[in-house]
C-alpha cells in the first residue's frame, strides 16, 4: 500500500488481553500493512483506573499523551504526564502507564518494529 489518510476512530479498538492491562483498548494506526516498514504507531486508550502491565522489552517508545493524565513507571521512577506531554522509555526498561484521571487517557505510542 502506500499513501493513507484516514480519521483515527476508522480503526478498530481492539481490547489488549495480556495479563496485568485492565481497561487498556490499542488503535494500530499505522502498520507494515500500510507499507510503513521501519514503526508502528499505536493510539492507546486506558479508562479511569486501568493502567498496562509493567513489562519490559527490546526495543525503546516514543509516546505523546493526546487526553487525560497518567503516570509512568519507568525502571525506579515515576512520573506524572498530562496532555502534551512526551514520553521516552528506553530499550529493556519496565514501564506502565496507570490511569490517574477521571476521564479517558489517550496516547499515541511510536514503536520500531522487532528485528
């Protein structure tokens, strides 16, 4: 495929069933099968109270917080992020994000693929 341009809500929420996401829904928004071939970008919606598992893997996150506000666990630190602001989580480290507000948090989550 090549060029797209398409209002985010034309991708399905898909609900993340791994162990330890609570109330974590993920938009692929931009995939190989878009013909990106190096990142992905995923929108990710946590309602009030949910957060993602902490886990780690081999490859870093560059996140921007779109609504809502959260905080992110990152190796020994913690931080609180609210709407515009970015987040970097190098390569190998724990991290979660937990729902802190009281409405929907959004985030879009750039991600090189796994090689």
């Amino acid at each position: 495929m090549g060029f797209k341009a398409i209002h985010f809500s034309a991708v399905k929420a898909e609900e993340v069933k791994e162990p330890g996401f609570e109330w974590v829904r993920v938009r692929w928004l931009i995939t190989k099968d878009d013909g990106a071939k190096n990142f992905a970008m995923r929108l990710f919606e946590i309602e009030p109270g949910g957060q993602s598992a902490h886990h780690s893997h081999g490859w870093e996150h560059e996140a921007f917080i779109l609504e809502g506000q959260c905080l992110v666990k990152c190796g020994d630190e913690e931080r609180l992020a609210g709407e515009g602001c970015v987040v970097f989580i190098p390569p190998n480290a724990p991290h979660s994000f937990r729902n802190t507000g009281n409405r929907s948090l959004r985030f879009l989550c750039i991600v090189p693929y796994e090689e």
